[in-house]
C-alpha cells in the first residue's frame, strides 16, 4: 500500500513538473480568440511562438488581471485598446516599451506612423498590432439586386430607402443581434459617430453626457429602424450563418468578419460586399469606427531574446503575410497582400475621403463601465421602444455621470 | 432510516390510506393516476425533444422547427462529429473522466483512511479532527473561487489537470468521511480486535477488514463523487478554461456562442453526450447509491 | 507539513505495522502517542487537502472582502468594510439579492410541494415505479445539459412557443429568456422539472420511516385521510421537511448552472442571483475584493440557514418525542 501511494503522490508530481516545463521552453503568445487559433499558429510556426487561448473572454481577462497581479505577467500576450489598455494595462509598469522596434519598422516604410497611434501612451508606444480592423456595414450583392437595389447607398437617407426597398422585396434589412452579449454597442455607436463625432469622442471623458439630446435622437433613430421592422430577431445566438444564410441583406461588423462570412459560405464579390456607413448630414467629415487590438510583452520577456525575434518576426513582412493569407486580417503592414478584396476597398475610400478614425465605443468607455453599459443598450434591442430607450439612458447617464464624478 | 420504499418491492408502504381497506382502484385513485399520467407525458416531453433532435440536420432543424418529427436517423452521426469537433469534445471527455475517476478515487479513499482513523483509533480531539475535514463543505463554493484563483495563479497549476485533481479530491472528501465514519461506527470492532491479536498492522486491518467490509458504500460513494466532478461548471470555468484542460461541461458552453456557426441540433446533441456517463453511473449502480445513503 | 514527509518514511511505516492496538484501559503513555502518530498519518491526506484547498481560501476570502484588491495591481490595503459599504449602496447588489431571494423561495416550495403531493399520490397506483423513475429521470442529467436543452425549449423559435402554436393556431414569438417578466419563472420550472424528483425521493424515505401503528389507531377511530394526513402523518414527517428544505434553501443560493447557462442571451444576467452576481463582479469586471464581500455574504448566509436547521431539529425532534 505504502508503495502504491508514494508512486502515486511521486507520479502526481513529476506529471506536475513536466506541464510547468514543457510551458517554459517555448515562447507563448496568450490570447482570447480561440476562432483565430490556428492562424496564430500559422504565424507562431514561421515565428518561433506557440499560440494558447483562453476563453470567454472574461476568463482571459481574469487570467491576465491575476497573472499581473501576482507578478507573473505573460511574456506574449493580446489585450483591447483605449481607456484599459492605456490606464490599466500600462500603468501596471508591467509591459514592455516597444519604441526602437516601432522606430525600425517605420524606418523600412513596412507600417505608417499613424498605425502606432492606438498603442502610444506618453509619446511610447507599448504594443503591435494583431490586426487593426475598420467597421463597415457588410450587404449581399445577391440580396440587394434581388430587391432590386443597384450600387452602394451615398448617404444615411439612401440607405433607408433601400432598406425600405429591401424591406418591400421580404427581405429583412439588417442582420443584428445579442449574440455573446457585447453587440449592444454596435448600432449605437455608428449612429451616433453619422450624427455628430465631436459628441460621440465626448462620451469618452465625460464631456458628453448620456442624456444629451444627439444620445436621444440616436435612440430615436434607432428605434424607428426597429418599428419599421429593418432589424432581424435580436435573439438569435448564430449572427454569421443568419447573415450568410440570406436571413438578412445588411450586418454592421468589423472586417475581421470577412474570414467568418466566407468561411460560412459567403464569397467576396458575388454574395459579400462592403461599404461604409454614411453620414446622416453632408456637413460631417468622413469617418469611421476602428478597432486595434494590442500585441504585447512584458517587461520580464523582453529581456530574452526569443521573444523580442517573435515579436519582430510577427510585424515582418512575411509574417505579416502569413497573417494575412491565413486569417484574412489587416495588421498594417503596407507590404503584406491584401488579405481580400474588401479591406483595400476600405482603406482606398479612406484614403481617398480623408476619413477620420473613431475608436470603438467599447475601447473609448472606461472599462469599468463597459458591461453594465452594453447590457443596458442589450436591453433596449429587445425592446426597441423610446420608453425603453428613456429607461436605458437614465441608467448610463446615472453609471457614468458617477463615474466621471469620481475620476475628474 | 430505511431505504425499502426505493425498490419497493416489499410492498412497505405507508398505510394512512391502506390498500386493503379501499377498492383496488377508487374513483378517486383513477383521478390520481390520470394526472400523474399527464404529469409523467409532461416529464418527458424534454427528452422526447432532446430525442428528435439529434437526429435532425441544422436544415432541417430550422424549416420543420422544434416538433417536426425527423426525416431519417442519419444526420445524428453527423451531429456527433460536429459536435466532436467544434468543442473539442474528445479531448474534454478524456479530461472529465480523468478529473471523475481519479478525482473521486482518491477522495474516497482518503475519506476512508481518515474515517478509519476516526472510528478505530482512540486519541484525544477526534471530535476537532473530523470538523476540520467537515468544515470545508459548510461554506459555499463561491467563498472558495477567489483564493484558489489566485492561489492557482501563483503556483503555476491554473489551467492545468494537476491542479484540477487537487481540487476536485480535496473538495470530495468531506462527503465521504462522514458517511464512512457513521457506516464504520456501526461495524463491530471484534473482527478487527481479532485481527490485531493475530498480529496484523493497522494498515493491513484497514486494507484487508475494513475497506472490503465497506465496498458497497465505497463504490456508492465513487459513483456520487464521480457524478458531481463529472457535472461541476462552475470550478471548471475558474480553474481550467484551456481547451486542453476543460471539462466538458466547459466545453458545452462552445456551443451557445463564440462564433461557432452550429445550430442547435449540434448542441442538443452534445450536451446528450456529455450526460452519457453521469446516466451510466446511475442506471448501472442504481442498487448502490441508495445503499451508500441507507447509513 | 511535517505530516506529509513522515506519511512517506520508511520507520513509521515500520512503527505501524509492529504495532498492535492494545485494550484501552492498559494503554500506557507511549502507546497512546503512537496511536496518536498512526492516526495522523490516517487523517493526514484529508486533513491536509482539506485545509489547505478548502479551509485556506475561506479564510483568505474573508481577508480579502475587507481589503482594496484591483485588478494587475493586486494591492492589499485594508479597506475596512468599506466593501461591504459599497455592497449596500449598489443597487445591483439589491437586485441581484432580490433575486436570489425570490428564486430561492421558488426553487424550494414549488419542489417541496410537488414533490410532497408526488410521493403521497404516487404511493399505491399502478405503475407506480414508472412513474417515480420519471419523475426521478431529470436528476440524472447533467445540469448544464439540462440548461442546454431548455434553453433551446424556451428559445423564440423553440419548442414551447411552436407547442403554444400548435394548441392555439396563432403564431407566438415570446422570448421566454430574454424578458424581465418571465425568465426567473421560466428557469423555475426547468429547476422543479430538473429537482422535484429528488424531493421525492427524500420525503419517501421520511415517509417510510414513520410508523405505522398510530395511524392504523387513528383509522380504527374512524378519521379520514386528510385528518390522518394533518394530524399524525405531517407532524412526523416535519424533520425531514425541515432537512429538505434547508438542502434546498443552501443548493438554491449557491445555484449556478442553470442561471448561468439559461441566462446567456439576457441583458440582466448578471444580477440573476447573488451567485452569478459574484461571479460577474470577480472574473468578468476584476472587482476581486468586491466579489469577495459577496461571497461572504454567501457564506453568512448558508451558516445562518445552517444553525437555523440546528436550532430547529432540535426542537422538532423534542416535538415529536
């Protein structure tokens, strides 16, 4: 007996050891986005890094938060800009400065010095990106020559006439829902950036308040898309085959979705197209919603060589072109291929419009906030009513008038 | 308390309304037995849905909706291997009955060593020693998910199964040892008396006398164990959320979101799978979970 | 410590097997500190995981709830109980505590009376086994996969609504998950679906324990069943209502599963109970010192109902003796 135990408390910990070591040996890039896992590995293959993911997204957070806070930050690791990244994450002291890396890679013309923008805090710049996404309003060709809609709506007023076009044909308009219980924001946002950018920026630093009339009139807006019936059953937990499925013509989504849509069975060009949303007055400059999601180290790793090569090996041209070619995604290396047809379409309009960038609702908000806020907004899609929509700005305004109180 | 009603084959029924003082079968009781007839088609309409819906296709799924009966029995191996696949269900089997087996082995039989120790051996603040051990199933999991979290983090074993077994035995042992020690106490002491006049080490009268003499409420109190770590969410969504690590409950969750484009005959289909074993343990050793809660 | 490394040496290996239990009244004192060492190294495995896994984080728990915990810093100032403070001033405290309580009360006299009219009615009929394999058939599943599957049952396009349809002919399109005025109710049948059974069974056993002959006396006096039912049978089965209901009292404020799966797609999730509540503050927001009152909280709870069950056995069992 006495034998059977002690092998079986010595097995327990040798098999204990060896999963500590075998961690230890390799570069390991920690990550919430089990969906882009093996194209992070395609990477990690050419890089010398090996991809792990953690998911729901709130365990990743968990994990990071813990592993930070007992002084065990991950070596490689991913994480969301804005408000977090810039008060959270590197205030922690925990994150590596990356500003001679960024100083070669603008040298040799592979990024813009713009493209750090998301990730400078003080004049250093603390990550690369992943991928740095443009939120476009994704159509089915198909859907729309169906209803008998040629070429892209111009203005905010066109797209509601299509919608109304669409709407005729029996075809519902806009794929949106709850899925996952983050989209609340989505709508939200790109009304109220086609009203007015310079309110939407404000309800980042608490200059605009939530119960500021272009909020209401967003809502408004909002609702009456719903009365008249243009948005698909919030319900739905399956948005991309819903949106690929032909359940609905339009889906307001980031251009890291291409590789969902047409791995569901879209095709670029035949049954998926893209353009940006337009203004609801000719008056407001081009804009659009961006997303930048950072790619960092710690202090600690930056000290060993092997991940400062996978790092710089990550934003190299190859790649940058093995991401590309397998994930579909834009990092902002301007000599890695186009991953598809829509992403050089939508960098092209922004070029050619001089489009400003606004950064996501969910990056821009305190991270604190963020999911009593989105859950109220979910609140609203289920039941679109201006009498919801009082209800859903009374809440926000009270979550972040307090906050913005507080942290003046 | 007795347990005979369970079988119930003895017939030792609760008399306040004795069978032989009525009819066989009043007006009244076909009234009962009417709507207990209605109540136990209710019961079952879940599993009636849970049934055809495996075997339909997402196609067919969505156009015939949820009371359609299905076309064919095909589509349900398909089903499987989606299931298979887009969860990662094998992996999160082989893991979950990992943490089960090994989880609620040595639970038990550490509750076993220490209900020996309780029962057997006479020393001072027996009654100190077993609230220590009880203690620990007082308070509710959620008071433990914080500590061990960090804790987990510190020592390097979140994520990993070691640090799963650990907890999975340390928090099955408690049960156990309370049932084992009341089922001790009543096992007479000659026979052990006897084998220590012949000689035999403590170790050998617990291995060889006690723990046979206990195999009923041993196993019943594997299968239990076994069930719960097998059924556990919620340390498994703190403790081991890396898809190699995950349980599978854990792993169910895939299905509701995350961007997999499965519907929902996928996921009705794989949270059958995953109450397979639990339904096993239960159907097979039936006999035995109601001995083990007989003490 | 010292425990685990003499659990594996060789001498108290040795120790144990030379020695014999030797009758209690002749033990002298070296004997006694050796049955004192072997029992150790019996208790040892348990006592050890026991308190190092389970009673260790409950301590730090409660350390934690009075110190300012942030998310990467993990600083532990000492807070007081200005979390706790926080807790009552949180109207999301409020109503995730509104809800558990509501959700408790339901998730234990829905199953408890069901579960008593069962295993009354059921006692007697034919098919009798079958029925209670039935009704006892849920208990079985595995919670989430019970979660799964009536998540789908209550889903807009699911089965309850496509049987509403079928009986009534009009279409209906109630999001049973995804409202404020029916998810609690709904989760509380899929609950008394999943637990009732279980109550059944446990009142059985209650039921069978009683004895027969007072209510053979009653009926020879002529009392009718309903009188036999209130006045002899319910008394005697009150300490096992009683242990029913404080089991479910404690399982139903430590609920987790079925909130957590079946609430995925509605906005106010978080505040469904004080359990997922916790869980929110702590794993989705970093509030780890925060989630650590509420977990407190918990606790304070499940002992108070605890020493309730105590304080109240006590007297039923003088009440019946």
């Amino acid at each position: 007996m006495k034998t059977l135990l002690s092998r079986a408390i010595f097995g327990a910990c040798l098999g204990a050891m060896s999963a500590i070591t075998a961690i230890a040996d390799e570069v390991i890039l920690t990550h919430d986005k089990a969906f882009y896992s093996t194209f992070l590995q395609a990477v990690g293959d050419v890089c010398g890094f090996k991809e792990q993911a953690y998911t729901p997204p709130e365990q990743f957070k968990a994990f990071v938060q813990s592993s930070i806070a007992s002084g065990q930050t991950p070596e490689m690791f991913t994480w969301w800009s804005g408000a977090t990244f810039r008060d959270e994450m590197v205030a922690t002291g925990q994150i590596a400065q990356l500003d001679d890396l960024w100083a070669e890679l603008i040298a040799n013309g592979s990024f813009t010095a713009a493209s750090a923008d998301p990730f400078t805090v003080d004049g250093h710049k603390y990550a690369l990106p992943l991928a740095f996404n443009k939120w476009v309003m994704f159509y089915n060709p198909t859907l729309f020559a169906k209803a008998g809609i040629t070429g892209e709506p111009k203005t905010w007023d066109e797209m509601m006439a299509d919608a109304d076009t669409l709407k005729a044909a029996g075809i519902t308009p806009f794929v949106a829902t709850n899925q996952d219980g983050w989209r609340g924001f989505i709508w939200f946002e790109e009304i109220m950036i086609r009203l007015s950018p310079e309110k939407y920026l404000g309800l980042f630093d608490g200059t605009t308040s939530y119960s500021d009339p272009v909020v209401h009139q967003a809502f408004q807006m909002w609702s009456d898309m719903y009365a008249k019936g243009y948005f698909s059953d919030p319900r739905s937990n399956q948005e991309v085959v819903d949106f690929a499925g032909g359940g609905g013509a339009m889906n307001l989504m980031g251009d890291w979705a291409v590789g969902l849509l047409t791995q569901a069975g879209m095709e670029v060009g035949k049954t998926l197209d893209a353009f940006v949303v337009p203004n609801v007055s000719a008056d407001t400059p081009a804009g659009m919603i961006y997303e930048a999601s950072p790619l960092m180290i710690s202090v600690e790793a930056a000290k060993n060589p092997a991940v400062m090569d996978a790092m710089r090996c990550w934003a190299s041209d190859e790649g940058a072109t093995v991401w590309a070619n397998t994930s579909g995604l834009f990092m902002g290396n301007l000599n890695a291929p186009a991953p598809n047809a829509i992403v050089p379409k939508i960098n092209k309009f922004s070029i050619d419009n001089n489009a400003a960038l606004y950064s996501r609702w969910w990056e821009g908000v305190p991270a604190d906030l963020q999911g009593d806020s989105v859950a109220a907004f979910a609140s609203f899609m289920l039941n679109p009513t201006m009498e919801q929509a009082d209800k859903v700005i009374a809440q926000v305004t009270g979550l972040h008038d307090a906050y913005w109180a507080e942290h003046k | 308390m007795a347990a005979k009603f369970i079988d119930d084959q003895t017939g030792e029924v609760l008399p306040f309304v004795p069978k032989d003082l009525m009819p066989l079968l009043s007006r009244r009781s076909w009234a009962i037995l009417i709507l207990a007839g209605i109540c136990a088609v209710l019961w079952l309409v879940p599993f009636w849905y849970l049934g055809i819906s495996v075997f339909k296709t997402t196609e067919e799924y969505t156009f015939s909706g949820p009371l359609g009966l299905p076309s064919s029995l095909r589509p349900l191996w398909g089903n499987m291997i989606e299931a298979w696949t887009a969860a990662d269900m094998g992996s999160a089997f082989l893991n979950s009955a990992i943490y089960g087996v090994v989880g609620a082995g040595l639970a038990v039989f550490f509750a076993a060593m220490a209900a020996y120790a309780l029962t057997r051996l006479h020393f001072r603040g027996r009654g100190f020693w077993f609230m220590l051990i009880f203690l620990g199933t007082i308070f509710p999991f959620q008071m433990f998910l914080i500590p061990l979290f960090f804790g987990y983090s510190k020592l390097g074993i979140i994520n990993t199964q070691a640090g799963m077994i650990l907890l999975y035995v340390a928090i099955a042992i408690p049960f156990p040892t309370l049932v084992l020690k009341n089922h001790m106490a009543q096992m007479s002491i000659e026979m052990d008396e006897a084998a220590r006049i012949d000689g035999a080490g403590e170790f050998r009268v617990f291995w060889s006398i006690i723990l046979p003499n206990c195999a009923g409420s041993l196993v019943a109190l594997f299968l239990l164990q076994f069930t719960w770590i097998w059924n556990d969410l919620l340390f498994s969504m703190v403790l081991g959320n890396r898809p190699e690590i995950r349980s599978v409950m854990n792993a169910l969750q895939v299905f509701q979101g995350n961007y997999t484009s499965t519907g929902p005959n996928v996921a009705l289909t794989a949270s059958l799978l995953a109450s397979v074993p639990p339904v096993l343990a239960f159907v097979f050793l039936r006999r035995h979970f109601m001995e083990g809660l007989k003490v | 410590m010292t425990l685990q490394t003499t659990a594996l040496s060789e001498d108290d290996t040795a120790i144990i097997a030379r020695l014999k239990r030797p009758s209690f009244a002749g033990i002298d004192r070296v004997q006694r500190r050796r049955q004192f060492w072997i029992a150790m190294l019996f208790l040892a495995p348990a006592v050890i995981l026991t308190t190092f896994v389970l009673l260790a984080p409950i301590l730090f728990n409660v350390w934690l709830s009075f110190t300012k915990w942030k998310k990467f810093t993990g600083l532990d100032q000492f807070a007081g109980l200005a979390n706790y403070t926080n807790l009552l001033n949180n109207p999301q405290f409020g109503e995730a505590s509104t809800n558990a309580v509501i959700w408790v009360t339901a998730s234990l006299v829905l199953p408890v009376g069901l579960g008593l009219i069962f295993a009354l009615s059921l006692r007697g009929l034919p098919f009798e086994n079958t029925l209670k394999t039935i009704i006892f058939l849920p208990r079985v599943i595995a919670p989430t996969s019970i979660g799964v599957i009536w998540f789908y049952v209550y889903a807009p396009k699911g089965l309850l609504n496509a049987g509403i349809e079928a009986v009534s002919g009009a279409p209906v399109d109630i999001g049973w998950l995804y409202q404020d005025n029916t998810i609690m109710a709904s989760i509380v049948v899929t609950y008394l679906w999943q637990n009732v059974g279980l109550v059944m069974v446990l009142l059985l056993l209650g039921l069978a324990a009683i004895p027969k002959d007072p209510i053979e006396a009653a009926r020879m006096d002529g009392a009718t069943p309903w009188q036999v039912f209130v006045h002899i049978v319910l008394p005697l089965l009150l300490p096992t209502l009683l242990v029913v209901s404080m089991l479910s009292i404690i399982a139903g404020f430590g609920a987790f599963d079925l909130l957590w799966v079946m609430g995925l797609g509605y906005p106010g999730r978080r505040t469904l109970s004080l359990s997922v509540y916790m869980y929110f503050e702590g794993f989705s927001k970093g509030s780890w010192a925060y989630a650590a009152a509420i977990a407190v909280v918990l606790g304070a709870i499940t002992l108070v109902v605890t020493w309730a069950q105590a304080w109240l056995q006590v007297r039923a069992d003088g009440l019946k003796g």
